[in-house]
C-alpha cells in the first residue's frame, strides 16, 4: 500500500515539474499603454496555449499578467517598438 502511495506522489510532483519546465519557455511581450492612468489591466492578443504570448494594456481594472500564468521572460515594450 506504501509503495503505491509514493509512486502516485512521484507521478503528480513530475506532473507539475514538467507543467512548470514549459511554462517557463513561454514568453510574453507586452504593449504598455503610455498614458497616465492609476488601473490597469491586460489584452490577450494572441492564442492563450502559444510560446509567444502578445499582451496589451489597457486603462482600467482587469486581468494582470499573473492571471495568465507563468512565463519564463517579460519584455514591455512601447507602441513604437512593437511595431518594429
């Protein structure tokens, strides 16, 4: 009976290492929205399950960047330089 238990842990603890390896090769940039605002949430512009994940901020209360899980790299960049 031990045995299984510890098996089954080992096999949810890889579940999640694995989980964690690929979400730290997901990418996100960023928009940011260059006017002054207090709030601020993101606009997901791109599939949700990509490697490259392409956000814009937006004035007021929403999501943030947590809320879309965890990614390896973050790049804000501004309208300009998303353009290039």
């Amino acid at each position: 009976m031990r045995k299984l238990s510890i098996r089954s842990r080992l096999e949810r603890l890889e579940a999640i290492r694995q989980k964690r390896a690929s979400a730290l090769q997901r990418e996100a940039f960023v928009e940011i929205f260059e006017e002054d605002c207090v709030e601020r949430h993101l606009v997901m512009n791109s599939p949700p399950d990509a490697q490259r994940v392409f956000f814009q901020e937006r004035p007021g209360p929403g999501p943030q960047l947590a809320d879309f899980g965890e990614f390896g790299s973050v790049l804000y960049l501004t309208p300009d330089e998303m353009n290039l």
